[in-house]
C-alpha cells in the first residue's frame, strides 16, 4: 500500500511539472538568430564603429519587419573594442564563448581584425569586417571583408600619382594598415620609375608631426603620400599648414573620408587632397536610394563612412543564409564565396577567392565646397 502512495505521489508530480512547464512562456532565443559585432564604438576611431552600428541596425530592423532569415529575427550583440587590440580579443571571445554566435561583423580597424581573425578561424565562426590591411587577404575561410584592401586602394591611387607627379615624400603609419599601404604605393612607383625622395613612418596615436615634416621640408618633391588613419592625418596637414609645407598635392588613403579632416582640408588645402574611395551606386539606384531615405528618416542625418557598409553587411549575411538554407557557418561561409555582382547601399559587390571584396573605385578630392569626385 506505501509503495502505491508512492507512486501515486510520484504521478502527480509529474503531471504537475509538465502542466507547468506547457504554461511557461516560450524560449525566445528559440524564435531569434543572434550575431555578434565587434566594433570599434569609442575612442579615436570611435566614429567608425558608431556609423556601421547604425546601418547594421537598420537592415536588421528591415528584415525583421519582414519575418526575419529562415523565420527567425537577428539579434545582434555588440561588443565595444574601443580600438584596442586585447580589447577585441576579450569581446570576440566572450561572443564566441558566452553568446554562441555563429556569425560575427566587425572590426573596423586592421590590427583589431588581425588579432581575432584567428580566433574565428579556428572556431569556424564567420568574421565579416571592414579592414583594409593587405594580411587580412590570407586570413582563413571565415574570413570576409566588405571593405577594399589597402594594396587596391594604394594601387589606385599611386595610378593617379604616376600621371601628374615624378617625385615623392612617402609617410606612413607603422602599424599593419599604414605598412601594407605604404608597400604597395611604392612598389607601384617604382615600377613605373618614380622617384622616392624620403620615407618617413610614425606611431598610430602620435600627435607631434614637426620632426618629421622638418626632415623633408628642405627637399625637392611634387606629391606627398601619407598612410595612415583620418586622425593622424589631420595632424600631420595642420602641421604642415603650421610649417608652410606646400606641396602640388597630398595624396591619401579611402581611411581619410571624415568630416573634420573635410573641413579643415576645404579652408587650408582645397583642391590639393586625393584619395581613392569605392565608388557608390548611382544616387536613383533603387537600394541606395531606399538606404538614404531610410537612414536619414531613422536618424535625421545623411549617412557616412561605412554607415552603407554596415548595411550591406546584413545583407549580404542573409544572402548567405538563404543561399544555404542554415545559419551552419561552414554552409554560410560556402554560400558567401558565391556572392557575385550583388547590388548593395555601398556599390556592386563580389566575393573572390579569399573572400576580399572587389568594389570599383573612384578619386576623391576636397574642394572648397568639400568633398568631391575627380572625373579623370
């Protein structure tokens, strides 16, 4: 008689428990794809992360209106690298370990990208980041980038130096970014049998430019290439305003494409600034039109640097999930080496073999109106 008590008892129990588990709410993680970010959102380059944080979020909060990828809205988690190397180390590791994403977009600084493309490498989780450093190329298989790399960017902009100048003072960041720029901006001049007269490098964060300026004022040059971020840049043409330097002209990188940098660059140096920059669909392209009125009605302000990017960026993840049928970042990453041609806010866009986008580009110059394109 006990032992049927018991197992009465034990019944009972049971039921109770599955009764109250059918009237849980369900799992929402259930209903919900997460992917990670690791962007720069604070610090020096701080802008950049903020800019592709808010065109991400507006194509997330576009497919979500619409049902989401595979019936399942994105939630991303975003993790702020602050610029710092260990920083994204921490942060990728932590969506990695804790949040279980299969997909990550971000960083948008070379060293930060090259210190957990590693990490995303061995754990096979898609890195989609907004690098520039030629070493990003050789990366791995779930490494994609949505942004040129500086050896295309450098080649670019050394064919519009070869035309129109002979000799050259090259200054260049001394980290991964500045040093692939630098390498392949000269290989190209040399090639085409320039002359080099000075290289000089600096510190990515340094502000003090005299030194350096000081050494090459005295010599004979037309062209100035500098490779480096907005941020040094800046500095170093306020110090050569400061010093008197003018040369024919200063040549830069697609990293220069700031406001500050503009404003400055249009009331001290107008007509003088060229860089390449990927070129943009025409402004009636339907999907760049949509993204302008779009953003500008989430955020009452035109779109910046990588804001389209970070837009494209969604969408091009979901091409390579629907492409796939699965959010498997083996699949995702197999489909995303298919992508060709794929008309996005930011241009026309192909994957190629390493997973390095090819964008088509144009010469940028700052006028004193601002920020223009060089029709050669």
């Amino acid at each position: 008689m006990k032992q049927v008590k018991i197992l009465l008892a034990v019944f009972c129990l049971v039921i109770v428990s599955l009764g109250s588990q059918c009237n849980q709410p369900q799992n929402p993680g259930e209903q919900e794809i997460k992917f990670g970010a690791i962007l720069t959102m604070s610090g020096e380059s701080g802008i950049w992360g903020k800019n592709t944080q808010m065109g991400a979020d507006l194509a997330v909060e576009e497919i979500n209106a619409k049902g989401g990828i595979l019936g399942k809205k994105i939630r991303i988690i975003y993790e702020d690298s602050k610029g710092i190397p260990n920083e994204a180390v921490n942060g990728v590791n932590k969506l990695i370990n804790v949040d279980k994403v299969p997909i990550i977009i971000g960083d948008v600084t070379s060293s930060n990208i090259l210190a957990v493309a590693p990490i995303c490498e061995k754990n096979k989780v898609i890195l989609l980041n907004f690098g520039v450093s030629a070493d990003i190329t050789n990366a791995g298989n779930y490494i994609f980038r949505n942004w040129n790399s500086s050896t295309s960017d450098a080649k670019f902009t050394s064919s519009y130096a070869l035309k129109n100048y002979k000799r050259f003072v090259v200054l260049y960041q001394n980290e991964p970014y500045g040093v692939s720029s630098k390498d392949a901006f000269v290989s190209e001049l040399q090639k085409g049998n320039a002359n080099v007269v000075y290289t000089g490098t600096f510190d990515k964060g340094q502000t003090d430019f005299k030194t350096l300026l000081n050494s090459f004022k005295s010599l004979e040059y037309d062209a100035v290439y500098i490779a480096s971020y907005y941020q040094e840049a800046l500095n170093i043409l306020k110090q050569m305003k400061e010093l008197n330097i003018q040369p024919k002209a200063v040549l830069g990188t697609s990293e220069w494409e700031e406001s500050t940098l503009t404003d400055f660059v249009k009331n001290n140096f107008p007509d003088k600034v060229f860089y390449g920059y990927p070129m943009p669909p025409d402004p009636e392209v339907p999907i760049r039109k949509h993204f302008v009125e779009a953003y500008m009605k989430k955020y009452n302000k035109q779109p910046e640097i990588l804001s389209d990017n970070g837009y494209d960026a969604i969408l091009m993840l979901q091409y390579g999930i629907e492409k796939a049928g699965s959010f498997d970042p083996t699949k995702v990453a197999e489909a995303l080496y298919t992508l060709k041609n794929f008309q996005g806010a930011s241009g026309l866009m192909s994957f190629d073999l390493n997973g390095d986008v090819d964008k088509p580009f144009g010469l940028r110059t700052i006028n004193a109106n601002g920020l223009a394109w060089v029709k050669e």
